[in-house]
C-alpha cells in the first residue's frame, strides 16, 4: 500500500504535466515540432529539381501536402492544383485575411493597451503581457511576422471589440471578396470546425492582400524592431523561403495539428508573378520542399504568349476570308460588323511544350435573326492547345440592325415593282 501511495504520488504529477504539454501543444501554431527539420534551401533545389520535373511532368513532384495550388497572379489562371477546392484548416495563414481588414479599418499609428485576454492567449505569440502599450503597426508587424495570436487577439479587440466582432468583419470582407467556401471563426487560426478556407480561395485572398502595399511591404520584411511599452523588440519573420529561394516577397506561414504544416508563398522571376499555397504538410520540411518543387516547376515549365495578337491575327483573316457571309434574317440589311470582347489580360502563361500547338478557333452563326442590337453575342473565339482549353471570348456585333417592319416591307415591294416595269420597258423599247 506504501508503494502504491508513493506511485500515485508520482505518477498524478506526471499525468497532469503531460495532459498540460498535450493541451498546450494542441493548439500551437508555428511552433516548431520535433519531427521537424531545418531545411537547406539550396540542397532542397539541388535534390527536388530532377529532369522529369524541369520537363513538365507534374506526377514526379511527389508531393506531402493533401491540398495546394499555384496560381497566375496576372490572369488567375491555376497552373497546379491538388484537392485546391477541398474545405480545409488554414492555421496562421487565417492572419492575412486579420491583417488586410486590420490596414483597411484602422489607423496604424494608434497605441492600444493590451487586455488580459490578448495576453493570455496561447500558441506562437509576441511575448504580450496585461496592460502593455503597443501601436496598431507594431502589432500588425508582430502579427505577419512572427505569428502572435496575443497580437491577433489584441488587434481583433481594438478594431471590434471582441474576437466574434471581429470575425464578423473577416467573414464580410469574405463574402465581398466572392470567397464562399471561406469561414473565419477567429483572427489567429487556431483549430475550430467552422474555421476554414480552400487552397483556391486562400490564394485570391493573399492576392487581394498583396494589392495593398502595406501588406506587402510587412510580409516581405525579414526582420523588423517594435517597441513594446517604450523598448525594443527584434522580430524574425517565421516564413523560411524569404531571402532565400529567388524571388520570394511573401506571404505568410501556418501551423496546427488540425491544419499541419501551411505556407503561402508569393515569388516573382521576370514578368511572372505567381502565389504558392501547400495546405496540411506533415513536417515544417515538406511544406518547404513542396513549396520549392511547385514554385520551381512553375517557371520552368510555363511562360507568357501574347495571346491576344494571335487572336487579333486569326480574327482578322477570318474576316478577309468570309465577307459577306451573314444572312440577316428579317433584318433592314445584312451589313454586320464584328469585334470580341475585351481580354483580361493580353498575355496568357502557357506551357511552353504547348506553345507551337495553340489554335485559335473561330465560330460563328451565319444565320442571324432581326433585330441584332450592338454588343448582342453571336459567336466565340477558343484557344486551345494540345493540353486542352486556354481560353474563350465571345464575339460581338459592332453595330445595330433594326427588324424590318410594315413600311420596309412596303417599300422593298415598290422597288422590286419599279425596278421590274423599268426592266419591261426597256425589253418593249
């Protein structure tokens, strides 16, 4: 029995310290875990980069995480996807969507008083503490870079009053941002069901973000001082490819045990500007490698054409070779002029395997039925290559052409009339 008492007495302890560490750890985010390891960015290029990647095979990437996307930020056109439209967790990336909303509703250079609430909150934090003084700004910074869910909370409270307040406003900006398979239940990620987003959608969302050049500017800093109450404090920013892997300029990095190990990258090489998203990687150093095998896959496989001059050259030959070729039914004339609607953008990423086989395909109704209003849709233009679909425009009619009525009708009789007693004349004279 003495034994027993004496192993109870041990044994509590130990179990209450674990059910803490598990408890605390079930909800860190950015920490990193034991079975991560730091990643040598130019030995992941040297490893990942094989022949049949830089050729455009995309089943040799191999990749760790369940969902991920690399997006055009140009034309926001999906260069890769894997599961890009499943519903899933999202951990700190959740802080983009806090940190545009924060830049578009406050002033940055207001100093608020961290509650008990802010300060209490667990996960990766800032170090906030009851009652200190910190500007809008310096939270912000504390919130992209070294992922502070204290600095979240903090920021949510002084725009709205309250963590639901506060989501409140991120599920607005959601809904007017067009994100409907996007739910924000708090501004720091930490696991909830109802918390989610999709590799597609985060991916618009940061390229919303990015548009705003405060936030660009904070999430492509590496390092960067606050004051805290007066004095200094020095923040490293948690994303492991800025400055390290070419052209990176952001976005933000995620951890849970509900969401694993997250990254959205923005890289830009050249006039290619591109957004990277891996969601739900097991390790801090697949989401690594995975980010660098889609980011390198992406440039070297892709390129822009011009694809509005190949559809300006194949639409204007298609009109030199088909003049006269409407037949307006019941129209007052069959003199239709033509144009397409305008592109988004002039220049399309292409596969640069595909380049010499892009077509461009052009259909049209010959036979069209007054009256035709300008800008009415009577036909398409697609381009396509030997991967499949690239894009599609309509075509337009450039002018109006007004249904025949009773008068015209009158009138093309007496013509047709005069014109055939004209024609008896001349055989009696």
């Amino acid at each position: 029995m003495a034994i027993q008492h004496k192993l109870k007495k041990i044994i509590i302890p130990i179990s209450i310290f674990l059910l803490l560490f598990s408890y605390s750890f079930s909800f860190a985010d950015d920490i990193d875990s034991s079975n991560d390891i730091n990643v040598d960015i130019e030995q992941e290029l040297k490893e990942n980069m094989s022949i049949e990647t830089a050729s455009g095979n995309t089943s040799s990437l191999n990749l760790n995480s369940r969902s991920c996307i690399v997006i055009d930020r140009l034309t926001k056109t999906i260069l890769y996807g894997k599961n890009e439209y499943s519903k899933v967790k999202m951990a700190s990336t959740t802080k983009i969507m806090t940190g545009i909303v924060i830049i578009e509703n406050c002033d940055l250079n207001t100093t608020v008083e961290v509650s008990k609430k802010a300060a209490g909150t667990g996960g990766s934090r800032l170090g906030l503490k009851t009652g200190d003084k910190i500007t809008i700004r310096d939270l912000l910074y504390g919130l992209l870079l070294c992922s502070g869910n204290d600095a979240a909370v903090a920021l949510a409270e002084a725009t709205a009053g309250s963590i639901q307040g506060f989501s409140d406003l991120m599920n607005k900006k959601a809904e007017d941002l067009g994100l409907t398979n996007t739910h924000f239940e708090s501004p720091h990620g930490l696991d909830s069901d109802g918390h989610y987003t999709t590799a597609y959608e985060l991916a618009l969302l940061s390229d919303y973000a990015l548009k705003n050049n405060t936030f660009l500017n904070i999430v492509g800093t590496k390092n960067y001082t606050i004051t805290i109450n007066g004095y200094p404090k020095n923040l490293s920013n948690t994303n492991e490819l800025l400055g390290n892997l070419n052209g990176v300029y952001g976005v933000k990095t995620g951890f849970t045990n509900g969401a694993n190990r997250c990254l959205v990258t923005a890289c830009k090489r050249g006039n290619m500007d591109i957004i990277c998203v891996v969601l739900g990687a097991d390790t801090k150093k697949f989401r690594t490698t995975d980010s660098i095998k889609l980011i390198e896959y992406t440039f070297k496989n892709y390129e822009y054409v011009n694809i509005a001059e190949q559809i300006n050259k194949e639409f204007a030959k298609w009109k030199d070779e088909n003049q006269n070729y409407f037949n307006i039914i019941k129209g007052c004339n069959s003199t239709l002029q033509i144009g397409y609607s305008s592109l988004e953008s002039s220049l399309i990423p292409v596969k640069k395997d595909d380049i010499p086989s892009l077509e461009v395909s052009i259909q049209i109704n010959p036979n069209l039925t007054a009256p035709i209003y300008e800008n009415d849709v009577i036909g398409n233009i697609e381009v396509t290559s030997n991967s499949g679909f690239i894009i599609h425009c309509n075509v337009l009619a450039n002018n109006t052409i007004k249904k025949k009525g009773i008068f015209d009708y009158l009138n093309s009789f007496f013509k047709n009339y005069s014109s055939t007693l004209n024609s008896s004349d001349e055989l009696l004279f």
